[in-house]
C-alpha cells in the first residue's frame, strides 16, 4: 500500500485567470472532465469574482453547476469575499476556498482592504456557512504571499503561522498555503509547513506553489517532508499573479503528478493521460507560455521503479 | 560564518558538446574570464577527446593553456581515456576528470567497452598520474547514469556505490556522481548519495544533475541533505547527451547559485554577474534552447534574506 498524495487541479481557475483567450464553459468544463478521467479528483473550476473584474468567469454559476453534474468530481470554488461565497452555497458547491495575503501591500493590493478585514470576512463566511441547513460545506483558507511578497519582500513565519491558528479557529476546514509570487525556497518550506502544521493540527495543511524561480518542484518535496500530502497545481504550468512580473504559472500538474509517483506516493492519476489533455489544453490557448518537463522529455523508463530494486 | 557549496562550472566542456556554433578559443576563455570574474572558481574549460569525434574541442590545448594562465581559476578537464589524460598531465593541468558510466549499455554506446575495461583504464590514468613528478594532479571519477540509463532502464544502487568504492581504491581524489539523462528523483539522489559518501568517506564527492525532467533543484537540495557540497552546472542551463532524447542540459549554474545562496550556504558566485554573462553566451550562441529561471524572473526580493528573520 503506497501513502496517498493528492494533487488539485486550479488551471480552470488560477491557470486561466491571466491568459489571452476567454474559454467557453464547454471547454472549461472538458477540461475538467478529462482531468477526471486522467484520475484527478479535486479541482478548483471556477472563482466567483465579479465578471468585470475577470471577465473569464463571468459563467462561474455555469461552470460550477457543470463541474457538480460530473460523477467523480469533487469540485471546489474560489470565492474572494462573503457575497462570493454566498453564491456558491447557493449552487450547492462542496467546497469553498477563500484567500488573504499574509502580506498587508499584497492583500491592499488585491481586494483594497487589510489582512485584518479579510480575517474578519472570512469569520463571516464561517458562519454564514455554519448557518445553512444540510451537509456541512468544507471551506478551504488560503493564505496568499505566505513565502513573501514582490511588493513588500519578506513575511515573517510568525505572522503566516498566526494567520493559519486564527484562521482554523474561526472554522476552517483545510489551511492551504500559498507561494503566490514563487519566493519560496526549499529550507523556508520545510520550516514553515512544519510549523502551520503543528500550529493546526489536526487540520488538514496543503501548499499551493508557483514556479517562478525554478523550485516548484522542490518545494513540494519539502513539504512532503515536512508532512504535507495536498498540492495545487495546474495542467501545463499556466497561471501567474498580477502582482508578480515574470513569473510563471503554478507548479506544472503532469509534473507533480511525477514527482510523486516517483516518490512513491499513490496519486490515483496518470501522468500521460494528463499529458494527452494538456496537448488539447494548449490547443484551445494560443499565445500562452506553458510549462514542464514530462510534456518535452517524456516519462523516465524508471517511472515508478525504485532504482534499489533493480539487482 | 555560513557554510561553503561548490558550484562548478562544466558550461565551456558539457555546455557546449552538442551545440551548433564551433566557438572560437578566445570565446570559450572570455566564458571562463566571466564565470571567475562572477565568483565561480573552478571551471571544467574543454575536454580532451579526439577532435574527430567531437570538433568543438580540436582546441582543447589551446582552451586549457588560456585557462591555465588566467588568475583565480582552478581549471579542470575531461579526458576519456588514458590519451587523452596524458595530453592534459603534459600541460599540466591540475584537476583531470574521467568518465565511465554505470549502466554497461551507456559505457558500450559512450565508449565502445565494458564498464569493467573503463574501470581497468581508470587504473592506468591513475597509475600514469602517480608517476608523474611535482605536485600531484588531482583525479575527478564520475560516474554516469548512475541514477539510471535511458537504453537500460533503472541502475542498481549497490552497482554504483560498488564502482565508486572501486574508483576512490584505484587512486580518485573525488567522486562525483551524475543524473546524465536526467532519471533521479529526490528520494534516490537521498538514498545513493548518502551511501556513496558513506562508502569513499572521506573521500569528496559532488554531484552532476542535468534538468531534463523538471527535478534538477529539488535533487540539490536532496544532494545537500545526504551532505554534498560540491555541484557541476552549465551557465544558461546548457548541455545534452546525445542517447537522452528530448532531454534538456545541465542544471543552470545562475540557478543553482540562487538556490545555494537562498538555502543560506556560501557559493562565493554573484547571480546578477552570471546572469550577464549568460546574456554574453547566448547571444554567440544562436538557435539553441537556453533555460533557467533566474534570468526570466529576476532574483527575489527575499534574496539571501531568510523569512524568519523579518518582525
């Protein structure tokens, strides 16, 4: 029995908020039936903002109502305030994910009010949440620029510990933390998911990482380290923030899905079924920059083998 | 006082066996001029093998005679047989590297013989070496696809730690161990290198990861965890081997010094003048595939600056 890992597809949400092209909600939503297929389970499909802040979800409710019609599919929602989440309860969505900057220049910049209001926002969506009759809704707490800031630099491991033990104390489900501008490095994560970890046990912690600088991937064998089990990712590398110039997208799905497996942790998906939909993703993106490594090299013939094995 | 990691620069012999452009002497010096002007102290200048089989080094006296005259460089070369390890002790070069691969079908492909015959020329080279008078010239042992071959497939561990209990006998002063198809994962580079230094302590050994499936950093930062120092890399990510397919260069030396740096160790290297020494190489460099992450992304505003230490 290999230990679970799990990796959640965000490229229909994070990968596209940036990108050229408005996807139609067929394709946002063959994306994620082929995502299913390939094995992955828990996708972030939409976000509700409003559409004329990112037009490309102005069919959030279209595309959320798609992704809960689909078997096999636990589908979760960004939502950036309590209206947000209010239209995702509404919809009946399972899971909803809400983000703050633990740095106050990004969380300015990006929803015009302080870390402390966005605390205070996210306590009401608790318990608008703990109002609602029937199965508990899971809410997921982001926490946004938790490795450091392109505007501000460094964020103290203090302050992102302390965001996370208030955070699971106003009712969080999952603290998911987030190097929103790829300054992580593998030391930083190692010290800091060991300490949100312990800070919110048992809490379920994972990490959701940019590849900006070139260490996505090992970033999340940090944190593998220091005992998470849950990624974001997205299919093909896309995403990126408006706050970070240059960077790249998020930690590349395929490659996560690798890295893992290679681990020797069971992801339940399958890295060329992913490759396979990831050619048709990019087909429906012209003029996009994707990244990762499996799509150009290919799997090793070692794929899965431990090398000790082999007399 | 932080502590030293060695980042070796091989661009000028790995970097460049594949490429399109013959580049002139002077060139491959200015290269080496830059990377000691930047802080990089040990360079890999050319490689001694018959200019037939590879005419980009038909200069390799030439390079070597320039590096041995330039001030602050530690120059070494490669040489792929008892020959070629002769013409580099006549100029006097004072680190030579030999390779031989683990894999018997990369060995045969590499250099028409067993891995055992390699082993018998290592030998001679190092016999050769101790006959010499003056002071003695140091022997670098690498040993390729040692994390797994891309004719053969997985390579056993005990093989490779056999081969280089075997290498560190016959006379090497270093071993360094080497991903030439890009196959090892962090939990391998883990496992092996713990045991190769284990087995030649206390014998110096270093690592050469080529990037070819997107783990290049995270099996650095494995490598330093089992107690490895010393790094091969290749400005601008450059480098192939011509049975890995598809497969990228070597790990990105500007890369690599920001990942040392941020980690907290001393690589004595300057990121920004190794960024601009690359822009110099590609620019004489047209139509090949350049990588890293630094010089699209730019350094962090975190760099060198750990988290924690901000209030």
């Amino acid at each position: 029995m290999r230990e679970k890992a799990h990796v959640r597809e965000v490229g229909p949400r994070d990968g596209i908020q940036m990108v050229k092209t408005i996807l139609p909600s067929a394709r946002k939503l063959a994306w994620c039936r082929g995502a299913v297929e390939a094995g992955i389970r828990e996708i972030e499909v939409t976000s509700f903002v409003p559409a004329k802040v990112i037009p490309q979800f102005a069919d959030a409710e279209e595309v959320a109502r798609g992704a809960l019609a689909m078997p096999g599919l636990r589908p979760s929602v960004l939502v950036p305030n309590l209206k947000g989440a209010e239209r995702a309860f509404a919809l009946g969505v399972p899971i909803v994910n809400y983000v703050l900057s633990a740095s106050e220049e990004h969380n300015q910049a990006n929803v015009r009010r302080s870390t402390e209001e966005s605390l205070q926002d996210f306590a009401r969506i608790a318990a608008a949440r703990d109002q609602r009759p029937g199965a508990r809704i899971g809410l997921g707490a982001g926490i946004a620029t938790a490795f450091g800031c392109t505007i501000s630099g460094a964020v103290s491991e203090a302050r992102v510990v302390e965001i996370a033990v208030r955070l699971a104390g106003m009712g969080a489900d999952e603290i998911i933390v987030a190097d929103t501008v790829g300054y992580g490095d593998p030391g930083q994560v190692r010290r800091l998911m060991g300490a949100v970890i312990a800070a919110v046990r048992p809490l379920p912690v994972a990490c959701h990482f940019h590849d900006t600088r070139g260490l996505g991937l090992a970033n999340v064998t940090a944190a593998l380290d220091a005992g998470v089990r849950a990624f974001d990712a997205s299919l093909a590398g896309l995403g990126g923030c408006p706050f970070a110039p240059g960077a790249t997208g998020n930690i590349d799905t395929e490659d996560t899905v690798f890295l893992l497996e290679q681990l020797g942790f069971d992801t339940g998906a399958d890295v060329e079924r992913l490759v396979a939909l990831r050619r048709e993703v990019e087909s429906w993106l012209p003029g996009e920059r994707f990244s990762g490594a499996i799509a150009r090299a290919g799997l090793p013939k070692t794929f899965r083998v431990s090398a000790s094995a082999a007399a």
